[in-house]
C-alpha cells in the first residue's frame, strides 16, 4: 500500500497561501458580476396590446402596436418568448464599449 506524499509545513502554507489568492480573485469577479445584474420586466397590456418594459424597477419603454410594422400579437397567434442579445433598432446601436462577442447570463425566467 502507498502512502500519500508528505509536505513540509512551508509546502503547506505556500499551497494555502495561493488558494487564497485564487479565491480572493474568484470572489471580486463574482461580485464585479453581481454589480451588473439586472432585472428586467415586460408587461403586457391586453387591452391596448402595449409592451411596456422595466429596468430594474423602472419603467424604460413603452411599444404600442401602431409603432411596430406586421403587429400579429392582436390577431390571436400564440406568443412565445425569445431571450437573445439583439441591437439596434429604435433603441439604437450598441456603446462602443461593447465588446464583442458578448454572453447573456440568466437567472431565471418567470412568466404568469
């Protein structure tokens, strides 16, 4: 039977010593991402057929169906929800600080 390798009480320090490090790098990315979450929301109004949407909290836009070409969510088809990353349009094109390509991390996705 083989026995484990033994380390010096220095080994063991230096070893502990650089896992800190890592994990001190681990937990500032991690909050480095947590500071730029968001929350948004879309809601939708049946009876005007609006969408209006929230950014974290706050209302950031509303589409009435006249401001969209070919509007086919009043006719009775189905709806279905798309989560990507496109730009452009009327908000406009992306900062250029926007490097790309990009990720789009998700939480969760709630729908009622």
């Amino acid at each position: 039977m083989a026995f484990p390798d033994v380390v010096t009480r220095e080994q063991w320090l230096e070893a502990r010593k650089q896992l800190l490090v890592l994990e001190k790098q681990a937990t500032r990315e991690r909050d480095a991402l947590n500071a730029e979450r968001r929350r948004w929301r879309m809601w939708w109004q049946p009876r005007t057929g609006a969408f209006t949407f929230y950014k974290d909290g706050v209302e950031y836009m509303t589409v009435e169906p006249a401001q969209m070409r070919n509007w086919c969510f009043s006719s009775g088809v189905p709806l279905f929800m798309i989560l990507n990353l496109a730009v452009g349009g009327k908000v406009g094109p992306p900062p250029d600080s926007v490097q790309f390509p990009v990720d789009l991390l998700v939480d969760y996705v709630r729908v009622w």
